[in-house]
C-alpha cells in the first residue's frame, strides 16, 4: 500500500480530526524518537496509567497515587481522543521536577460489547539538573463499558533507544454521580527495576 493510500484509509477510521492533528503528531512521535535520553529509572519512577478516560466532550482526571497527576481530554470524534497529563509533585532528592504526556486514544474496533483502544503518549521530564528526558509509551486497552461501570484491561509498555518496561493494569470505575466517575486500578510490573504490584485512584469529570 502506497503511503498516500494509507494516509487516506487513517483519515476515514479517525474522521475530521485527522486534518487538525494528524501532522502534529506524526511531526511529534519522530521528533522525540530521534531527542529521546534513555532513563529507565525515571520512567519507572513517573510510571502513569494510559487508562481510557470516559470523555464526553471535554473532561478532566485526577490520578490519585504518590505523585498525583491532573490530565485534560478532548474528544475531537467518536473515536480519537487527545489528552495532556501533567505531575502535581515530582521530587528526586528534595528536587522537584515536571512530568508531561502528551497523547492520543484511538478506538479502532467496537462491536457493541466492547471496545479495542490504541493509545500512544510522549512523555516528557523537565528540571533535571536542566535535562529533559523523553521517552514513549504505547498501549493496547479492552474496555467495557456496563450502564452504571466500566472495566479495562491494559498491556502497556514503555521504552526508549534500548530499554522497555511492561506493565499490565486491571481496572474497575463506576459512575458515582452524574458526570463524575471513580476508577481503581491494579498495575504489575515486568520491569528490570520493578516487579512489583501498585495501584491508583482516579476521578474523572465531563465538563
């Protein structure tokens, strides 16, 4: 298949919102492929789940674990979503510092029950002693979504130049009031570094 032949089959899966953000992120992905500093440790260390946000339209999450994060998703098609999450408090040795992702949701298969998601983050860490590292972060997502919760399964792997981590996460959410949703998550680490069992809140709200 011919690249132009390809580009038109992504815009018809992804809609309209191909034309805005398409570029952006292909410019971004080989952008940070190519300036990427492996740290393994940090990425570790600033691990966030690449959990589906029940989006609306425009919502915000809170990721409640040790260091919590606030994200903000912006549904731009039935099926592709664009989000920005950010760190409230990082520190290494009293040093505080910034974690970012910057990603999309693409949700290429839906038969009714449930739905298969692609998700794709950068992420970036800054005020390292003035260094900024980058790596990425892909994901496969089973989500199914019931009247009043939801349920999904992650296989999600994170890497650089030459390293990888693997995590799986099994999470639950429920609707608690209106357009306000609680989500618990258990996550499994297959790292060189880790291989550990951790968890996290989250709370999402559509706008």
């Amino acid at each position: 298949m011919k690249l132009k032949q390809f580009l038109n089959l992504l815009k018809e899966v992804i809609g309209d919102s191909f034309k805005y953000i398409g570029n952006f992120f292909i410019l971004s992905i080989l952008f940070n492929m190519v300036f990427c500093i492996d740290e393994e440790k940090i990425a570790q260390d600033d691990y966030i789940s690449s959990s589906h946000s029940l989006c609306k339209g425009v919502c915000v999450d809170f990721h409640l674990k040790e260091q919590p994060y606030i994200g903000v998703n912006f549904k731009l098609s039935h099926n592709f979503l664009v989000s920005a999450k950010t760190s409230l408090v990082n520190s290494i040795n009293e040093q505080l510092y910034s974690h970012n992702l910057y990603g999309f949701d693409l949700d290429f298969f839906n038969n009714g029950k449930y739905n298969i998601i692609l998700s794709f983050d950068i992420n970036k860490s800054f005020y390292h002693d003035e260094s900024v590292y980058s790596w990425q972060q892909i994901s496969l997502i089973y989500f199914k979504k019931n009247i009043k919760s939801n349920f999904q399964v992650i296989l999600d792997s994170s890497y650089d130049n030459n390293w990888n981590s693997n995590q799986i996460n099994l999470i639950y959410g429920i609707n608690v009031y209106k357009n306000i949703f609680l989500s618990i998550g258990l996550i499994k680490s297959f790292s060189n570094l880790s291989n550990n069992y951790n968890g996290f809140l989250a709370l999402n709200f559509n706008i």
